[in-house]
C-alpha cells in the first residue's frame, strides 16, 4: 500500500471526524486529506520531481502531519531532521542529502540563517508558525487543488528517511518506502491495541520513527483522532488528556516517569487512560512498577524496534509480571532470529545477535553503501543487539554488541547487570559501561537512580547483584546520581556518562 492511501481512506470512512486537536486547533478528516494535496500539488508546482528530497525541520504540528502525506503524495522523500540539532548539525545533513525544498519551525529559523551559505540545493524555505498558526505554511499551499495529483507512486518507492543515532558516530539516514511504513502503522495498530474509537495522545517528537512513522500513523489508519503535543509537557499532557479524554498513548519511558511523579499527576483525571504503549529505549522494571502502582486502570504495554525497522517485539501487560526484564515475544509479522556470527539460529538461553526480516525494513541507508552492506546479510537485518530467549520465545536483551566488554577474559553485557539492578526495589534506573581496568583489562561502573522513599547503598546493591549473577559481571563502582542523561528518543547518553566518569565528573 502507499502511505498517502492510510489518510485517504480514513477520510472516506469518516470525513467530518476530527482528525486531529493542537491546542484550539481542530482539523476533520477531509480537510486534512484535502491540505495534503493541496501541499502535494506546491511541491509539484515548485518543480520537485518523484525521488526528489524534501525536508522538514519541524515540532509536532499539524502541518507536519500535512507535510508527511503530502510528500507521500508528491512521490518524494521526506527527510526528517530534529529541530533540536544546532545549525551546523543540521546544515551536514542538508548538505548529506540535498533536500530542494526545506519546511521549517519558527522557532528554529535563526539556525537555519546562520548556515543558509551552506544549503545551496535549497530553493524554496516555508516557516510554520510556532504561536500555534500555519504561518507562511497555510499561504503557501492556499492556491492550490485539493485533488489527487496523479503521480504514479509504487509501494515499494522510498517516501521518508528518518536519521538514526547519533550517539556513537555520524548520523546514518534510513530510507524507508510506503509499504514499510504501512506495514509498520498495521504492526503498531495490532500490537499497540489502538483502534478507531480511541483519542490518542502524539507525545514523542515526529522526527522520531517512533512519534510519526510509527505510532501516529497506525493512528490514522485505523481513523482514531489524535490529540498532537508540540513539546513534552506533563502537566498539559494532564490537562488535554482530562479534556479530550485521550484513552491510548505512546511513549518514551522518561515520559512515563515525568508524568507519574509531576505535581499536577491525578489519577482521576487520566480515567480514559487506558493503554500506554513505551519505545524508544527499554523502559527499566521499577517504572513500570511505578506506572501500574499509579494508573491501576491502565495497560503498560512495552515494546522494541528501530527506525530500521519499525516495531519488532512487544511485552503484553498480561506478560510482563511473568517474564521482567524481557522485551517480549516478535511481533505481528515478524520473522525474528537469535544468531551467532554466520546467520545460524542458536539455541534457547544462548547470546547470539538479533536479526530481523519483513517487509517493514528499511531500502538502504542514504548513500552509504558500507553501513548498508553491514546492516543487511543475505536478506537479514543486523540490529546490533546482543539477546537471549528463552523456551517460549520471550527475547532479554543483554546489551549491544559493540557494548560487550572483555573482563578478565570472559565476555561480560552491560545490560545483564543493568536489568538485575533494576529489579531491586530501591532502583528506578540503572545503565552500565566498560571502562578501562589495569587488574581486568575491562570492568563495569553503574550509575543508579534511587526511588524517593527507599535508599540502598553500593554494598547492599552490589551484594543482592552477586545472589543472582557471577562475581565477574559486578560492577566495580556504582554511582548514585539524580538523573541519566538522553537522547529525545529516550535512549542513554552512555558515552556522556562515559566521559565524565573518567573526567572524574558525576553527571547530572
């Protein structure tokens, strides 16, 4: 299916439903549908041609969403960027993958002009408000039909390509086609649970797979309406869900915990919650202990992919009790393998590489044919995730492969630790890393949140860690700290952490 075909048909069903609520802005299905050709028909006009890049530089809104299928109408791709990114981040990227058309936040406009004399295949820059207005956005498209375009568009064209990491190296584009990202949005709508009659909250940011090519696409192919979040706030978060009486949710696990212990959290005023799916990065055991403690009402629903991939795995909340610390069972769809370095399956309880394959994988990452050639073997997607599973499927990861230390000469995975750690009562968070050790070669240091409430000291920690695992794996030191810092996605900044450690700084 092609991806601009999830919104026409969703606005055919049911066109005069409310589509999507921003602030005091409110846009039914065929006013949406409609702006979207309308946007498709600009890019045309202005000469952009199928295969052609087109970037947006954006907050949630509701002229990204028109962005998104617009472009898919128009046959060209999308490259999403993070408005976050400073200019010279962003203007790499600009000059990475030559987009001719830039879609742009006000907010953000001063990076853009700061590096404007290094975008030279841009040839048109459209600003959308940040007061809540479509700015130059609505008078861009206004003149133009709101009918299809015509353009002959294949599923298997590419429509989007989302930037992955960042973390540990440059930034690889992923390029995605309509039928990945449809069969990701039908992945998600199963897993997640989100039908038609629910009012869903958009909390993660769109230029993340997860917010808008993920979860608010499988909101708009099952024509649920969708309550859209600019930036991440709790206490509007609270607000809008009590006055919208938003029932199914996505997001990343800092959100949860931002939600649960903000001084405006009710519980009374979240009764339509019911459903909260979390991604981004592996939400740790003690919040959603915290989660199910504070909303009682509500199903917490875990779930694992990349922006490769879309959604690959997903922990039932009916599971979840059972299998702690596991990232749950392959999805919909789903072809999952556990290998060793060939290919080859391993058996239950073995570490091996988690692979994938389907038709939600990504084409190729943007002009970068090594990374490509290591991400994929003989049709199987690598995703650099070390894990084990067990008799009946469930997947724990236990770290990345490039994360494995060597201490002492066995193989010892940050994660393993991590997850021990966290089932502790007194620990919300841990994560772990390898620094140098002149005895070992290599040993852990973790650094742990603690719960308000309860306290536990290094030797306590590290005694209830040696019940359940080998002496070798403990860390050397643990830290005790306020916060871990991340990414917008939710995932550890571990090299941050990494460096100040061996700066002898404590962060945060």
């Amino acid at each position: 299916m092609r991806l601009g075909d999830i919104l026409r048909l969703a606005a055919q069903r049911d066109p005069h439903k409310t589509a999507m609520i921003a602030g005091a802005r409110q846009i039914d299905f065929a006013d949406y549908d409609a702006a979207a050709n309308r946007f498709a028909h600009l890019l045309l006009h202005t000469g952009i041609a199928k295969g052609d890049r087109v970037a947006t530089i954006l907050f949630n809104s509701p002229e990204y969403c028109i962005t998104h299928f617009g472009n898919a109408r128009a046959g060209s791709v999308l490259v999403h960027i993070s408005p976050m990114y400073a200019g010279p981040e962003i203007a790499r990227i600009i000059e990475l993958t030559r987009p001719r058309m830039l879609v742009i936040d006000a907010a953000i406009a001063n990076k853009i002009d700061a590096v404007i004399d290094r975008l030279t295949s841009v040839e048109r820059v459209i600003v959308v408000g940040e007061d809540g207005s479509g700015g130059d956005f609505d008078t861009a498209i206004a003149e133009f039909p709101t009918t299809d375009t015509g353009i002959e568009i294949e599923p298997t064209d590419p429509v989007a390509m989302t930037f992955t990491g960042g973390t540990t190296g440059k930034p690889k584009g992923a390029v995605v086609s309509h039928n990945a990202r449809f069969v990701s949005a039908w992945t998600t709508a199963l897993e997640h649970r989100v039908t038609g009659d629910d009012v869903t909250g958009i909390l993660t940011p769109m230029f993340h797979a997860v917010g808008l090519m993920i979860w608010y696409q499988a909101t708009i192919l099952v024509g649920s309406t969708a309550v859209i979040f600019r930036k991440w706030d709790a206490e509007a978060f609270i607000d809008q869900a009590e006055r919208h009486r938003i029932s199914s949710v996505f997001m990343v696990p800092v959100q949860a915990r931002d939600l649960i212990r903000s001084p405006a959290f009710d519980a009374a005023r979240l009764s339509a919650l019911k459903n909260i799916g979390a991604g981004g990065a592996l939400t740790p055991e003690g919040l959603i202990s915290e989660c199910r403690e504070a909303l009682p009402h509500c199903d917490y629903t875990d779930h694992y992919g990349q922006s490769e991939t879309g959604i690959l795995t997903t922990l039932k909340p009916w599971e979840s009790e059972a299998h702690r610390g596991s990232i749950g069972r392959a999805a919909t769809g789903v072809d999952l393998r556990i290998a060793d370095e060939d290919g080859n399956p391993v058996p239950p309880g073995t570490i091996g590489e988690l692979i994938s394959r389907g038709p939600f994988m990504m084409e190729e990452y943007f002009e970068n044919k090594a990374e490509t050639d290591a991400y994929f073997r003989d049709g199987w997607g690598w995703t650099g995730d070390l894990a084990v599973a067990d008799e009946d499927g469930f997947i724990t990861l236990v770290g990345r492969s490039k994360e494995m230390i060597v201490s002492g000469g066995i193989n010892v995975y940050p994660r393993e630790i991590e997850v021990t750690l966290e089932k502790h009562p007194a620990v919300i968070e841990c994560t772990a890393f390898g620094v140098q050790d002149d005895r070992w070669g290599e040993s852990l240091v973790a650094y742990i949140v603690r719960r308000d409430g309860l306290s536990a000291d290094a030797d306590t920690l590290l005694d209830f860690c040696a019940e359940q695992l080998a002496r070798y794996k403990l860390p050397r030191e643990i830290v005790f700290v306020a916060d871990i810092p991340k990414t917008p996605s939710g995932k550890v900044q571990k090299l941050i952490l990494r460096d100040a450690y061996l700066d002898g700084r404590i962060l945060p």
